[in-house]
C-alpha cells in the first residue's frame, strides 16, 4: 500500500508531523471536493472521476456481504460518524468502496461547536485529539440539503446511510428526549439506520444519558415517535470509557430493548477520555494531553475499543449486533475487531492516515482470512476469536 499508493506520497507526509497543515481545514477542503462531486455526480466529468474511483476501491464479493440489522450490507467496512457532519457527500459514499457511511452527529439546533483550534493531528502516534463539540447545521437545514442531493430512499441504495444524531449544546439536559425526538422525526425518515450518540466527550453531561435509566427512557421516547414511514432500525454508541460494571449494565439494557424490538445495535466506540499513556504528549498548543480537553481516537485507543467489543460479545453473544470502530487502522485491526464479535467496523482516524486504500486492502484481508480459516461468509467470522492469519 505504500510507495505505489499516491495518497501515502503526497498527503502522508503532511500528516507525519503534527505541525503539517491545518486538520480541520485539511478536512473542509476535501469535504467541499466530495460536495461538489456528490452535487455535479451526473456531470460526464464528475461521474467519470466517480466511476474511476469506484472501480479502484471497490471489492464486490458474496463472501464480503452480509444481512444485519435488518439490512443488507454489500460490506462491513463503513465511514464512522464525524467526518460526514452534514451529510454532504452522502450519496458517494459507496464510491469509496465502503459498504455503509454514517453521517452526523446531526443536532436540532445548528451550532458552530466550540473554538478553534479543536481538532489536532498526532502524527507520531498516528491519533489525534478532537474537541469539535457537534459542528453542524442542524438538522431541519441537513434535510433539506439530503433531499438536494436527489439519492434512492432508504432500502434502495448502493449502500446503507446511517444518521446519527446528538443533543444540542444549548438544550439542557433535563431537555434532552425532546431534542433527541425532534431530529430523530425529522431525520428517520431519511435513513436507513439511526444512530443515538451518548458518547461524545465534548458536550457536556452528555454521557450521563449513558446511565441504563436515562437510556431507556430516551430509547422508548424515540421508539413512540410517529413517524411517516416505518422506522429504520435504531443504534446506539457508546464511549470506550465505560466500566466493567456500566458497560455490563448497558449490555444487560440492550438486550431488552432488542427482544421488545426497540434496539438494533450498539455502536463501540466513541473517542476516549481516557489519555492511553499520552498524558505527558504535548499539543502543538503548548498544553500537554492531559491539560487538553477532548476526546482521542486512532492507533492509541484500538487496545481498548477492541476489549469493549469483546466484553460486549460476552454479555449478548451474537444476540444484538455490535458495530466495531476505534483505532482501526489496518486489515489485522479490522480482523480482530470482527473475530472479537463486531458485526460490522468503521474507520475514521485510520482513513484519514493510511488513505482511501485501506477500504479494499481490509476488504480483500477479510477474504484471505475467510479462506484460510475455511470460512464461507464474514458473517461466520463474528465472535469466533478467530487469530489473523499472515
Ligand atoms: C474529528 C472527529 C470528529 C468526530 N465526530 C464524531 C461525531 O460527530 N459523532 C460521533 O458519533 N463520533 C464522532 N467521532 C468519533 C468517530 O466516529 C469514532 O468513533 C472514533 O474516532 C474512534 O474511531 P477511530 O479511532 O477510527 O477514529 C469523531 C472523531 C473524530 C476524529
């Protein structure tokens, strides 16, 4: 994947050093670039470069495919939440070879999130640091822009669009079910999945809707909110942080939610609190990781967003699907994921790192482990614990 690849060549240095280009901006450009294309994907231009990129990052193959969540997913590699916060380049996504994107988090009210800089690359570590505090447009405004793009509706697209949404920042959280409520009647109907994030570290007393009560009673709210189609299945993501005792509790919640047909996933995780042995690591602010709000993601918290999994796949052994993300960041970090009981693994911080390439070099591991193991599908491969073969 290395020297041949251009995105290692050209973009990999820039993201060796911490002091390379602006993360946030980096990350703007290029989603204007994918607006463009995902607006222009019918111009013979745009749909030229479309269909070149489709055809190098895609891997169609019946052994990569896969029914969860009551979908079908042509893959199990999917776009994480946070990099798609608006939705913008939704209906591109699967040219990128990924088998499911999810765009958000998406809150009621549009809010610019908190001061820049927020968003800080360690490159060393192949991590970074994010306190972006839920940027987006909101919702009402991320409908219409959704609808702009002209996309097939839920069950027919390339690939499912999952939409995840979060509490506003200026919503109290006694506040927080209406808020919840109100994106989820605008949104569902546009997704394929919903996600509810109660795990972000950067709006405050959000995790606390983490506690079994409150998120119970947030889950039933959404599950009685009349909707004009049916409702798409519901997720849930949680935060690597969690204790033995809560994520138990949590697991214990989602079963019971899953047999009264109220919840179909749980999502783990979210970036980490928890500084990993950084503490000490300085920002290019000047503060160390331990003085610097924000959550981390990427290389250093894959140890533990993979235990998350697997205690998970201990307490609902298959029972409720798990999707697997943090820290993911090659073909052997997908594997374990998958073997450890994810159903499905999303990649955020990795893409970014190691580039477009790591969607089809996951994709073919997965078939190569498939083979080695005498596995039929991916599917077979969830929970078996199952080591990476070289
Ligand atoms: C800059 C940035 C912004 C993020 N924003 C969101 C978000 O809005 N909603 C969310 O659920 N997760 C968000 N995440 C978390 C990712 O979806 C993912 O759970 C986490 O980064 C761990 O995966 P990774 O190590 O592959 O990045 C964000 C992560 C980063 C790095």
């Amino acid at each position: 994947m290395a020297d041949a690849d251009p995105y290692q060549r050209l973009i990999g240095p820039l993201l060796a050093k911490d002091d390379g280009p602006d993360p946030e901006w980096m990350s703007q450009m290029s989603l204007k670039a994918l607006a463009w294309a995902a607006r222009g994907r019918h111009w013979p231009p745009w749909r030229g470069l479309l269909t070149n990129t489709a055809a190098a990052l895609q891997r169609h193959h019946p052994q990569l495919q896969q029914s969860c969540l009551g979908l079908t997913f042509p893959n199990p590699v999917g776009l994480a939440a946070g990099f798609d916060k608006n939705g913008v380049a939704a209906a591109i996504w699967h040219c990128f070879g990924f088998g499911f994107a999810e765009l958000g988090t998406i809150t009621a009210l549009p809010q610019r999130g908190h001061p820049r800089p927020r968003l800080f690359r360690l490159g060393a570590e192949q991590a970074a640091l994010n306190r972006m505090g839920f940027n987006n447009r909101g919702s009402a405004r991320i409908v219409s822009s959704l609808t702009g793009q002209q996309m097939p509706p839920p069950g027919q697209r390339p690939v499912p669009l999952g939409i995840n949404i979060g509490k506003s920042q200026a919503t109290a959280l006694s506040a927080a079910e209406e808020d919840y409520a109100l994106s989820y009647r605008r949104l569902a109907p546009m997704a394929d999945y919903m996600v509810i994030n109660v795990s972000s570290p950067n709006t405050t007393g959000l995790r606390d809707l983490q506690g079994v009560e409150a998120l119970s009673q947030l889950i039933r709210r959404l599950g009685t909110t009349p909707l004009p189609t049916l409702p798409p299945p519901l997720l849930v993501k949680i935060a690597p942080d969690l204790t033995d005792t809560q994520l138990r509790a949590l697991a214990e919640l989602a079963l019971e939610l899953h047999q009264q047909g109220l919840l179909a996933g749980v999502i783990a995780t979210n970036t980490s609190l928890n500084r990993h042995g950084l503490e000490n690591r300085r920002l290019l602010t000047g503060g160390t990781l331990a003085e610097e709000a924000g959550g981390l993601s990427g290389a250093p918290i894959r140890p533990r967003a993979l235990a998350v999994v697997g205690q998970l796949w201990g307490y609902l052994q298959g029972r409720v699907p798990i999707v697997g993300v943090g820290g993911i960041d090659s073909p052997q970090a997908a594997w374990e994921r998958l073997a450890a009981g994810a159903s499905l693994v999303q990649l955020y911080t990795g893409w970014i790192y190691r580039g477009p390439q790591l969607v089809p070099a996951v994709l073919e591991g997965f078939l190569k482990q498939l083979d080695a193991h005498g596995l039929n599908t991916v599917a077979d491969g969830v929970g078996t614990g199952l080591p990476w073969l070289p």
